[in-house]
C-alpha cells in the first residue's frame, strides 16, 4: 500500500548527493597524492642510504692501513684525483656497490679534493691545497664524493690520512 506525502518525510536531494561525492573525492584524491609522495619520497631515501653507505665503505678503505700512503698525491692543486693508479681512488672505487641496482658503477666514487699538512711558523696546523711536503707533516685531508646513478643525490665525506712513517722516521715498528 502506498502511503499519502507527508511534508516532514523528505529524502535527500540530488545536490546533497552530488556534494557527499565530491568530498568523497577529495578524500581519495588527498589520500593518493599523499601515497605518491610516500613512494616518492622512499625512492630518494633509498638512494641517499645506498650512496652513504658506498661512502662511508669507500672512505673506511681510503683510511685503512691496507691503502699505501702516497705524498703529494693530488699533483695539481684544487684538482680531483682521476689516474686509475692512483692507489686512493682504487681503494675508494674497490668498495661494494648495491647489488640491487644495476646502475651502480665504481665510477660514482671519486676524489675531488686532497689537501695537505702544513704548520705555520707559530706551530699552527692547517690543511692547504699546495703539497710542500716539508720533513714531519703526515696528514692528508682527503674528500670523497659518491653520486647516485639518477645524478640527484651526492654525498661528501672527509677522512685523515695519516703517514705511518713520517720522514724523518721515528722509532716505530716496521719503519725503516
């Protein structure tokens, strides 16, 4: 049986439908764009660990005792290290890389920078571009950088290299 309209009795109308599917629609729209970014944003970290703990590998191996010090090792000041016999770029680029993608090649690890010991006549020591190789000075500051295969993400880090037998040589065990 079909009841008589009673003007209390109302339905929703073809606006209020309309507007619940609009919000609606923010809603969903908000919360994929905030799962694209997520993604987005996870791709980047994945990088910058990948290529922080390529450095920090590259830089452990330059630092290592097993890496032969090597005096002057730059040549040119301000310039990076590029001679493939170069015994610190080896070692830097001897690292194990990511063997999850495929685009990582020894060549993202490189040495911009060396600089060298040097003492003011005060006795103050710091670290200059020129080699002067005077008797006594046996540190090198050396800079790695590692640079992702997409090219967005480049991480530097600094180590200390010291001489283990600096000239002239103390009595230290294996020095001659």
């Amino acid at each position: 049986m079909i009841r008589p309209f009673d003007r209390n009795d109302r339905g929703e109308t073809l606006i209020e439908i309309l507007m619940t599917v609009v919000i609606l629609g923010l809603v969903f729209t908000a919360i994929l764009g905030a799962m694209g970014m997520n993604l987005i944003a996870s791709k980047t970290h994945r990088a910058q660990a990948d290529a922080t703990s390529v450095l920090v590998s590259a830089a452990e191996r330059v630092a290592s005792s097993d890496t032969t010090y090597v005096p002057c090792v730059g040549g040119n000041p301000g310039r990076a290290i590029t001679s493939a016999s170069n015994p610190y770029l080896n070692a830097a680029q001897s690292v194990s890389l990511p063997a999850d993608t495929p685009a990582w090649t020894p060549q993202l690890v490189t040495i911009p920078n060396v600089t060298y010991e040097t003492r003011s006549s005060t006795g103050l020591t710091s670290f200059a571009s020129n080699c002067f190789n005077q008797a006594g000075l046996t540190l090198q500051l050396i800079t790695l950088q590692v640079t992702s295969p997409n090219g967005r993400d480049i991480e530097s880090l600094s180590v200390v290299k010291r001489n283990p037998c600096p000239v002239p040589p103390p009595v230290i065990a294996g020095c001659s």
